[in-house]
C-alpha cells in the first residue's frame, strides 16, 4: 500500500489535551488516517508525543524501547487513588517531612532495574479491561510488579512539600508511580503536581512542534523520515541485488552480523524496513515499505 506522506512528526502536546487528540490533529492536517502516536502522555501531562505517518505505524514498537526523559513535580504529605491531581487529594495529618539530603539517600534505591508497581489509575490491562476503568468504578485493581529501569533519577529541587526531579527511564515506567514508591520508602505521601516529557530518545521538547502550530503546511514540512525513528538499531544499506532479493520477500544472509533486528536502507538512505533475524540466522524483511508487509 502506497501513503502519501510516511515519517515521524514529534509534537509538543499541551496539558489539557489527549494524545489521541494529537494524532487526530496530524491527521487532518495531512488528510491521512494512517496516523498513529508511540507512547500515549496522560492529558495532564505535556510535552514530547511521537507521530507515527504512513508506513512509520509500523515502527511503534522499535519507539517504544527509546529512552524516556521527563521532569516532574510531586507534592509530598498528600495521597490520591490516581497518584495526581485528576482525582481528590488528601493531606496527611501529621506528615513526616524529609531532608533533602534523606530524600536523596532514598532515591538510591531507585535508580537501576527496579520492580514497580504500575498505578491502579492505568491503562494497564486487567481481565481484559482498563485498570483507570475499574478503579473509576470503585473496584477493586490489582497489579502485579513489573521491571523497568531507570537510567537516571536526580533531584533538582526541594522546599517542603513541593520535590521536583528529573528521569530517564525505560518504556512501561510511571513517574506517578515513582514518585508515590519513593514517599513511601520515607514514610510519607505523594502525588505528581505536574510532569513533562521532554524527550523520548532523540526526540526533544525544543525541536517539536507545537500542537497548535501544526497546519497542512507545517506537518508536511516538519515530517522527519522514517529512518530517524530506528536511528537506535544497527543499519544496512543494501546494494541493488540485496534489496530485490528483500523485496521480495527472500532471506539474506549476513555471517558478520547478529543483531535481532537491522535497519535495511536503500543507496539514498531511505528506509525500506526492518530486517529480522529468523531462527535460522537469516534474515527477512518485515515490514517491507516497498510492498504489502
């Protein structure tokens, strides 16, 4: 299948606004609905949301093992069934009130792989259903612990109750939830006041587009090719034989390598795919750009 437009657009989403909202807007602007987002940010939040265009739809899953970076803000001796301000917040009554210099002893502990327990106010799934659908309700929601890495996790400031922090961390992590673990591990309370992502590996807040300057114009000239969204994985440009051979669905071989996943360009530096490393050692393209995979 042929689109008019293929790459990725990252946008500055405002608080306030979904990110389903945001792919809705890039693809009006383009007359598209190929159009898809890689890695939904909560409508309090801001900042960095990664437009997927056209044959990129099909790169969702290589975004999402880009590193995160967001700054937050929480507010200690207060609790909420969301973790943030979209539902009542209660106060402490006798809150204990850390040092900085405990809270970043504490934070020790949560730098690295850790096992978090995502927020009960998610759209993890539970029996089939969205854990922020039954907490709404009044359900009961249990979710186990899952691992996820933080790669950084420093503490740029701090006056009673208000913690900011800066993170780099793994897809699937909940800064909500970080904030909520390590308030705990200190004998208190927390919910995020406000929460930013400002990058989402290359990606950065500064050089996306905001979400109300994006027009017919604007979109098409601020689409960013399909290879900078898997700029992570090792590349390959394939000669005129290999990429026939690709194309059509044949499998390569190439001993030197042993990557699971490889970035096939053409002699342009236009991306034609993701080859995959089969059992066997070969390799397959898939998607294929140039046809129907």
């Amino acid at each position: 299948m042929r689109f008019p437009f293929t790459g990725v657009i990252p946008v500055d989403k405002p608080v306030g606004v979904s990110s389903r909202h945001v792919v809705d807007v890039v693809a009006r602007a383009l007359g598209m609905k190929s159009v898809g987002h890689a890695g939904t940010l909560d409508p309090l939040a801001s900042g960095v949301v990664v437009v997927c265009v056209g044959h990129a739809t099909k790169l969702v899953d290589y975004l999402h093992d880009l590193t995160k970076h967001y700054a937050a803000t929480f507010l200690l001796g207060r609790s909420s069934p969301s973790d943030d301000l979209e539902t009542p917040v209660e106060e402490e009554e006798q809150p204990v009130r850390p040092s900085a210099a405990e809270i970043e002893a504490a934070a020790a502990a949560f730098r690295g792989d850790i096992l978090q327990r995502p927020c009960d106010y998610s759209a993890v799934h539970v029996d089939g259903k969205r854990a922020y659908r039954l907490a709404r309700k009044g359900r009961p929601v249990v979710l186990e612990s899952k691992p996820v890495r933080i790669h950084r996790l420093e503490i740029t400031g701090y006056e009673w109750p208000r913690l900011a922090v800066e993170i780099e961390c793994s897809s699937g992590t909940f800064v909500r939830a970080l904030g909520r673990d390590l308030a705990e591990s200190l004998g208190t309370k927390a919910v995020m006041e406000s929460l930013v992502r400002t990058a989402v590996g290359p990606f950065s807040c500064v050089e996306s587009i905001p979400l109300d300057a994006i027009t017919p114009d604007t979109a098409r000239v601020r689409l960013l090719p399909s290879a900078t969204a898997v700029a992570h994985l090792p590349s390959m440009v394939l000669d005129s034989d290999l990429l026939a051979t690709a194309v059509r669905g044949g499998l390569l071989q190439f001993p030197e390598n042993n990557a699971p996943a490889v970035a096939a360009l053409d002699a342009t530096g236009q991306l034609i795919g993701i080859l995959k490393q089969l059992e066997s050692g070969s390799y397959r393209l898939r998607p294929n750009f140039l046809g129907e995979g």
